[in-house]
C-alpha cells in the first residue's frame, strides 16, 4: 500500500503507528486537496479493499479540515467523522 502510494499525486503524509500491544494500527493520511484525497481512495478500494476489510476492523475513522461533498460522499460509507479547523490558524509543518 504504501509503494503504490508514493507514486500518487498531492499525498502529503502516509504514516502507520501501531500500539504497543501491537493491537491497534493507527493509519495518518494528510493530502494536498479533496481530490487528491478521493482519488487515492478510489485507488485504493479497487487495489486493497477487499483484502484489507478481511484483515482489518475499522474502529474509527476521524477526518480533519475541510473536506469536499465528493469526498464526505466518499467517506461517509466507512462512518467517518468530521472536524473542521478551528478559527483561521494556519497549518504548519
């Protein structure tokens, strides 16, 4: 997952964190724009989906910023929630 993602465009940050229980894979994801975000998960429900829905259970799904309706679209099929930024401080990084 991670190789077929380094070649997409306006991925900003694709990080695995995992529990010292080794129970609970916490995934960041970070993306340039909506689109770039949906089109990654266009990709990835048809290369990945299926085995990873097998090998995984989905808990939570958190999303922060400002999404576009394509993208909620997209995302409210797997429960995500949604967090927009809080007053115009600037992200840096």
């Amino acid at each position: 997952m991670v190789a077929a993602t380094r070649t997409e465009r306006g991925v900003l940050s694709y990080q695995r964190f995992i529990s010292d229980d080794r129970q609970t894979v916490y995934a960041h994801e970070r993306y340039e724009s909506s689109n770039a975000a949906a089109a990654h998960l266009r990709k990835f429900v048809v290369a990945f989906g299926a085995r990873y829905e097998s090998m995984v259970e989905r808990k939570h799904f958190i999303v922060f910023g400002d999404p576009s309706e394509e993208l909620k679209g997209l995302l409210d099929i797997y429960g995500a929630t949604f967090h927009k930024p809080f007053g115009s401080i600037a992200y840096w990084g």
